[in-house]
C-alpha cells in the first residue's frame, strides 16, 4: 500500500485556501518545536459562520495536506462547529495518516483552535460561556 492515501497526495499537490485573510476576524499561529513546521489559520467570521478560511504552512507534506482539508472541513461551517474539529477527523478525511505523521494534523487542530481563540479575543461577547 502507499504511504500516504490519494486525498493526502491531492490535498498536498493542489493545497485548498491557500493564503492570507488581510482583515481576518481571527488568526492562529502554531508550530511543532521537534520537526519546526510553522502553520498560521486566517478566519473570517459573520453572523457566527466560517464565512472564510486560509492558511500558510510552513511545514511537511501532511501539514499541507491537513491545513487543506481543515480549511475544507470548517469553511461555511457554523464556528461551534469549527471549534469541535479534531486532528482525527482531519486525518480521517484524509483517508489516513501514517502513525509517525499523525502530529502533522494536530497541528491543524491547533491553528484552528488557536485562531478562534484570537477571535474570542477581540469579540469576548461571542465567547462560549
Ligand atoms: Fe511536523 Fe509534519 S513533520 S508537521
């Protein structure tokens, strides 16, 4: 079997949302201090909807791959949504990870994560109790 699934292989070839959101509601910066890779989330938020999602990672192949499907995941999405994600259901997307590259999803988990907590941040009123 190959390493990594078709899905990981598109997702990394032809990355989705790749980019910045200039007047982004909230951005998340995360990185993994062993392998270096770097991933920043950029959200745009209206009326408590994803409206918008972009992503710069600095990183491995999976990291590209799991930013793309993360931004796929929660684009259009109500943010109670958005904030339920987890790296599983990023890996599981796509089609699978190999045990060694697991973290790389993780750290989309985490930008995401990150990212909303920014926007919790400059809007405390939309906090989740
Ligand atoms: Fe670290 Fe992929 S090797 S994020």
């Amino acid at each position: 079997m190959a390493l990594y699934s078709s899905t990981v292989m598109d997702h990394f070839r032809n990355p989705r949302n790749v980019g910045v959101i200039e007047d982004a509601d909230g951005i998340g910066e995360v990185g993994n201090a062993r392998c270096g890779d770097i991933m920043t989330m950029y959200l745009k938020i209206e009326d408590d909807i994803v409206k918008d999602v972009k992503f710069e990672t600095f990183g491995c192949g999976s990291a590209i791959a799991s930013s793309s499907m993360a931004t796929e995941l929660i684009k259009g999405k109500p943010v109670s949504e958005a904030r339920q994600l987890t790296n599983k259901a990023v890996a599981e997307a796509l089609d699978g990870l190999p045990d060694y590259k697991m973290h790389c999803s993780v750290l989309a988990e985490e930008a995401i994560l990150a990212a909303l907590d920014d926007y919790y941040k400059k809007h405390p009123e939309k906090a989740p109790e």
